[in-house]
C-alpha cells in the first residue's frame, strides 16, 4: 500500500514566498491595464498644463516644454509671454530660447507697449516660420480688441 504524504512544511511555504511576488506583480499589472483605457483618453505631454490654471502648473509645463525642446509648444508658450505672472513669463522666455535660440528682444520685467511689441514679434515668428500646434487656440477674435487699443 502506497501512502501519500503532505509535503514537508518547510516546503509549502518557500512555494507559497516564491509565488507572492509574482501575485504582487501580477496584481500591479492588472492594475495598470486597468488604467490604460482611462490613460489614453488624457492628453499626453505638457502642452495642455501651459494653460492651467494654478501658476505652479504653468510654469512645470512650461520648464518641462523647455527641457524637452518641444517646438510644438511654442505657440503656447508665446501666450504665456503675457500672462499676469511675472515668473510664469521668465520661464516661458527661457523655454522658448532653448527651443529656438532667441529672445527676440523680449523682457519679462517690462510691460505695455514694449511688452506688446516683443509679443508681436514672437507671433509673426510663430507664423512665419510654420510652427503650429493642434493643441493652441484659434484665437484671432480674442486678439483683435487688444491689437486695436495699442496701436
């Protein structure tokens, strides 16, 4: 007569520490793929986050944009060239010169005229050198009244 045994203790729990990483990667995976169908629907990259609200957002976006040299984000940062925070404007003149080698002869410090005049300058460049973004607003109603009170 044959008996069959348990195995030994010792055994049973080396199986069951071995089998509880892959249960925590398993778990950790399962997670993930949970998440992608959620993932795919944000937008990818900082472009969206130069618009945010919070000037702390702004101006991560925007450094993170700089660093990554992302030409598409020019746009975008040529609005921030105007935004009411004056570290938000620093930044976005240092983006935009690591991506495309210039200031154009803007100052974050100055405002009115002068102010309006870089920004112009940064504009036609946007325009005349082609670089556009899907994520920038059309936004030629939104400058006309301010074109016309400065000039």
């Amino acid at each position: 007569m044959l008996l069959l045994s348990a195995p030994p203790p010792t055994l049973v729990v080396r199986s069951a520490a071995l089998a509880a990483p892959r249960l925590r990667h398993a778990a950790r995976a399962a997670f993930v793929l949970a998440l992608l169908p959620a993932a795919a629907c944000q937008p990818v990259g900082p472009r969206p986050q130069i618009q945010a609200d919070d000037a702390g957002a702004r101006i991560l976006a925007i450094r993170e944009a700089g660093e990554r040299r992302d030409r598409q984000a020019v746009p975008l940062l040529v609005d921030r060239l105007e935004d009411e925070d004056e570290a938000v404007r620093f930044y976005a003149i240092l983006a935009l010169e690591r991506i495309t080698g210039t200031r154009l002869g803007y100052d974050y410090r100055i405002g009115g005229p002068a102010r309006f005049d870089a920004v112009e300058r940064w504009r036609r460049y946007v325009r005349d050198s082609g670089v556009a973004s899907t994520d920038a607003p059309d936004r030629p109603d939104a400058d006309a009244p301010r074109r016309a009170s400065h000039r």
